[in-house]
C-alpha cells in the first residue's frame, strides 16, 4: 500500500520565473527583412490577381505572370538574406532563415509546376505560399513594437 505524502504546507507561489523580454532587435536588420518580406508578399499578391485573370481568359497575361514569378523568386532570396543578417549580425532568431529558405524552394518549385502547365498542383501551393508570406509579413513588423 501505497502512503500518502505528507502535508508539508501549501505549494510555493513562486514557480518559475517569467520569460525574459526579447532583446530589441537593431532597427536596420528588422527593417531590411520587413521590406524584402513586403515586396515578395505584394508580388505574391500580384501573382494571385494575374493568375486569376489568366485563367479566366486573359491569356496575354502569362508573360506578365512569368516575369512576376521571376520577381518574387528574386524578392525572397533577397528575404533570406535580409533574415540571414537579422540572425547572425543582429542577433534576432533563426526561424526566419529557415521560414524564408523555404519561400525560395516553395517560389523555386511553384515556377517548375507552373512551366509544366501542373495547375492541380501550382494552384494550391501557390495558396501555402501566400499564407506563408503573409504570415512572415505580418511577424515583422509585429516584432519591433514588443515592449518590455
């Protein structure tokens, strides 16, 4: 038989410390990743509208969908070197880097599935590639506002 253990008074009120507040991250690095993460994400955007308009019938537009693709492929690469600098120099987390080295595969293999005319797939990634710009988007310029 198990005995119970003895009642040595209430439990601490103390537990464990409150998390410390993140560091502030240096204004350039955040404001290097903000933009670049805007502008792909505004591309991705475009690219939402001019695929639409595509394949509702304005098929002049697949020379402009190409050239915006190649834009915003550029535009996160530039976006994983922005989160690059945000986490080595500046100190801030590493999750971007990887969030961002994945937009570039993510954008990458969108274009491949897009030239092999795959529109049961280019479709629907192109949907996790707008969720996930927009979340990336909207984490920097959450970020610079936390307070201690």
């Amino acid at each position: 038989m198990i005995s119970p253990a003895p009642l040595t008074g209430p439990p601490s009120v103390t537990g464990p410390a409150p998390p410390a507040a993140p560091a502030r991250l240096p204004a350039r690095t955040l404001w290097a990743l903000r933009v670049t993460a805007t502008a792909h994400l505004l591309t991705v955007l475009g690219q939402a509208v001019i695929g639409g308009l595509f394949v509702t019938g304005e098929v002049d537009l697949l020379t402009q969908h190409n050239v915006n693709a190649t834009a915003g492929t550029v535009l996160a690469g530039l976006q994983f070197i922005a989160a690059i600098v945000l986490w080595r120099p500046g100190r801030g987390p590493a999750w971007p880097l990887w969030v961002s080295a994945a937009q570039v595969a993510l954008m990458n293999g969108q274009i491949l599935l897009g030239m092999e005319r795959a529109v049961a797939l280019h479709i629907p990634l192109a949907m996790v590639i707008f969720g996930v710009a927009v979340w990336m988007t909207a984490w920097t310029w959450r970020v610079g506002r936390e307070r201690a």
